[in-house]
C-alpha cells in the first residue's frame, strides 16, 4: 500500500486533519485507528436502553471561536445547550462555578449581588504569593471555599492535593457576582444533535479517506509506503518510551440504567463524599425524552485509557525531551492532547488541527 500521509489516531484531532487532506489537497490519507471505532474520546452510542451515552465521559462543545463552530458546523446540526452543574457540598447542591446563590447558600447569607465583591475581599488573602494551585484558590476564594469545593475534588482527580500542582491546574477561579449558573460563558454552546460519532463519521465521509481500525499504527507502519506521519497516539510510545513514560490520570467510568430521573442537573459533582468525582445522567445533556435513564460514575485512576496528561514540573521536563526528539523527526508532525502532551477541549484541538494543516502540511 502507498499513502502520501497516514495519520495515526481517529479521534477529532486525527479526523479534522484527514478532512483537510482530502478535500482541499485532494490526496488519500490513511487514518489508523487502534480502538475499534472513530472518534477518539468524544465516541458516543445508543446503549441498549435507546439512549445516547458517552462511552469516555460527558463532552459538551463550547466555543468562542466562530471558525471553529463554522467548521464543525458543515458536518452536524447543533442541540443548543448551556450546560449548568451542582456540586453536593455539606447536604446541598449548590450551582457551580461560584456565584452569588452558591455564596449566600454555602455562608447562610442575604447578599445582594453589589455586596459579593466586599464580602469575598473580607475572606480571600488577597496578598497571598501565588506558587501552586492552593495558592490560586486561597488568594482568590479564600480557606473556607478552598476547602469545600477544591482541596479533596483535586486530590482525588490529580492524586495529589492543589499545594502540589502548578498553579496552572487551577489557573483561576470563576467567581460570579450574579446568578448566571452557566458552567461556561462561551458564544457557541450545544452538542452535535444524532452525537459526535455520527459528526466524525461524516468528517471522514470521502472517498480519499481510509480508515484502518483496531490497529496499532506502529504494528502496520512499515509496511505502508509514505511520505508524511501525523502521530496523534502518545508521543512517548511513538519513540519506544525510551526516554521513560509520561505519566497520564485515567478515569474508571461506570455506567448503570435506572426508571425515571436521577438527579436534578446533567451533571453533579461531589468534592467531598465518596470516592467518584461526579456523576453525569446522559439524557439531560443529549434532550432525549424516556421513561429510564442512563447515568456514569467516574472514579480517577493511574491505570487505563490515557486522559489527562500529569501537570507537575516532573512531567512538562520530561515530556521537553520527547519534544525535542519530535523537532528533530521532520517526517513525523505531533498533534492532539497525546501527541503534544497538552491537554485540549475540543474547540482548542480542532482549532490547533486546523492550523496544523496550514502550517505543516498544506505548505
């Protein structure tokens, strides 16, 4: 077989590049697949109790970059959707991010949204050195609101408490004078409306597009003719870990099937109770109309589907040496959360996909 590029991984990175190729180089492209289906992470399907669920996890799509949603918009009518989600903290399910009805809830208070400001000057250390991520919420928030919502919610998604993650992980913290409960404020929100894997597979719908799926690229790579590897799989597997693995949080995800409703928003998270994260009831997010539910647990882990690349300065030292490895292979371009050990919400790596083939490939 002779390909002018392959692509290795069939996630949203990998499919909008392979898109690109084959409709405006006009070239075949190659696109192989290790799991046995496309889409990467955002893959999802109708479980046998006719809903549409997310095998790895809630995605909802938000952006404020119109080309990107001008894009993706070729390939998928939208389900707007402005997505809200309650934290259970001490009984109750307060909205989230903070706003003034989490402030009033959580403090017993009255205040009206003028008074907000005053009232988080009299809790946050205003003058506190920022080092790490305890430092960003403690400066901004305060001890109480770093307790409650951040400190255990971070230990058990990282591992490891805010004090030992770059300040980075929690670059800032959303606090609103108001009441707008949305989680995000972007101008386009929604999801794809019969779901993402039906929006990749008409992103791959050309007939200059092959998909090879449940394979390993570098099983079949030697034996295919061709000129350029995009490599959205690990980069550190790409080179054989030879300069050691970096480390990724994975999530054990854990669905079950119940009559009725579940909980009252799409999403809750629990910081402090039990040992999963949050838990996500799938029809609230897609509109589907049933008498059951689907809902997932999802309990970080070590082992497993590799999900977050690992924020401390151990691993952004390490992944610089796979990095300088990657410049030094002009053949093979690095991209997606894998392959550039960046963690990416999905507008940010169709966006970083799209300059990509600008960039290095369509020149």
């Amino acid at each position: 077989m002779k390909f002018r590029y392959i692509i290795a991984g069939a996630g949203i990175t990998g499919l909008t590049i392979a898109e690109r190729i084959a409709n405006v180089l006009g070239d075949d492209v190659l696109v192989i697949e290790r799991d046995r289906h496309i889409g990467g992470n955002c893959y999802d399907f109708y479980d046998d109790a006719g809903l549409l669920i997310h095998k790895y996890g809630p995605h909802i799509f938000h952006t404020s970059d119109k080309e990107v949603w001008d894009y993706l918009s070729e390939f998928t009518d939208w389900r707007l959707y402005q997505h809200k989600v309650l934290t259970f903290v001490d009984g109750q399910m307060l909205p989230l991010p903070i706003c003034a009805e989490t402030i009033n809830r959580l403090f017993g208070l009255r205040l009206a949204h003028n008074e907000i400001d005053a009232f988080l000057d009299s809790i946050r250390e205003a003058d506190r050195p920022v080092n790490n991520s305890e430092d960003v919420v403690l400066k901004n928030a305060g001890s109480v609101i770093y307790e409650k919502f951040f400190k255990n919610y971070t230990k058990k998604q990282w591992d490891m408490y805010p004090d030992e993650l770059d300040a980075s992980v929690i670059s800032r913290v959303p606090i609103r004078t108001n009441d707008d409960q949305r989680y995000f404020t972007d101008t386009y929100q929604g999801l794809p409306r019969r779901g993402y894997t039906e929006m990749m597979h008409r992103m791959a719908d050309h007939p200059k597009i092959h998909l090879l799926l449940g394979t390993d690229y570098q099983s079949v790579l030697g034996e295919i003719e061709h000129e350029r590897l995009v490599c959205t799989a690990p980069v550190d597997a790409h080179f054989g870990y030879k300069l050691g693995r970096l480390k990724y949080r994975s999530l054990d995800i854990r669905f079950e099937t119940h009559d009725g409703d579940f909980q009252p928003a799409s999403v809750v998270n629990y910081p402090n109770d039990y040992d999963f994260t949050r838990i996500t009831e799938y029809k609230k997010l897609t509109g589907q109309q049933s008498d059951r539910t689907t809902i997932s647990f999802e309990f970080p882990t070590w082992e497993g589907r590799p999900y977050y690349p690992v924020p401390t300065p151990e691993q952004k030292a390490l992944y610089t040496q796979y990095k300088a490895l990657a410049d030094e292979t002009p053949d093979v371009v690095f991209a997606g959360r894998l392959g550039e050990y960046r963690y990416y919400n999905m507008d940010a790596a169709v966006a970083s996909a799209l300059r990509i083939f600008q960039e290095k490939l369509a020149r």
